[in-house]
C-alpha cells in the first residue's frame, strides 16, 4: 500500500531511515494516472522493505519547491534520508524496480 506523503510528514517519514520513493504527481496529469497502478504494485511488492509514497503536487508546494519539482510524474530516491536518485516522466515497473533495488 503507499503511504501517503505531503508537507507536513515528509520530514519524519525520512528520519525513519528506510530506503523510500516518492511519487510526485497530480490528478489531471496524464501520465501520472498510467504511473499510479505501477506506483501501487511496487508499493505492496517492497512492503517490507521501502516507504513507497505518493505526494500530490497540487496539495503540498512545499516539499516541491524544496526538492525542484518542475515536471511530473517525477520519483525521488531516499536512502539514509538522503536524495540518492531523480527519474522525471513515466516509469516502467522493471526499471522502477531496479532504481529501488538500487536504494536497498
């Protein structure tokens, strides 16, 4: 299931320290609706062991402005807390699932 990410609890979501994906998206957005059944299986295939989240830009400016978001879909990667990775636009589930593996 993906946690639900917004301005208020990405902080603490990060002081956790598990490995975790952020999937910045919007409603009206075309490829963010291709992208979120995708987001989805990935979030109950690594459960156990990555945050796998979805923020939606409209409702959270903060933590967009902070981290440069100008396009989406865009996903980040945190390991550690840390930004480790960026991949703007539609993500296949293979790919997606090797950048995370990549964070684990």
């Amino acid at each position: 299931m993906t946690t639900e990410v917004t301005d208020q609890n990405i902080q603490s979501l990060l002081a956790e320290g598990k490995p975790m994906v952020v999937d910045f998206w919007a409603p009206w957005c075309g490829p963010c609706k291709m992208q979120g059944p995708i987001i989805d299986e990935v979030a109950n295939d690594y459960a156990d062991r990555a945050i796998v989240g979805k923020l939606n830009v409209d409702d959270n400016p903060e933590t967009c402005e902070q981290y440069g978001i100008m396009s989406i879909p865009t996903m980040l990667f945190f390991k550690n807390g840390e930004l480790v990775n960026r991949h703007v636009g539609l993500c296949r589930k293979p790919e997606l699932e090797a950048m995370i593996d990549g964070i684990l």
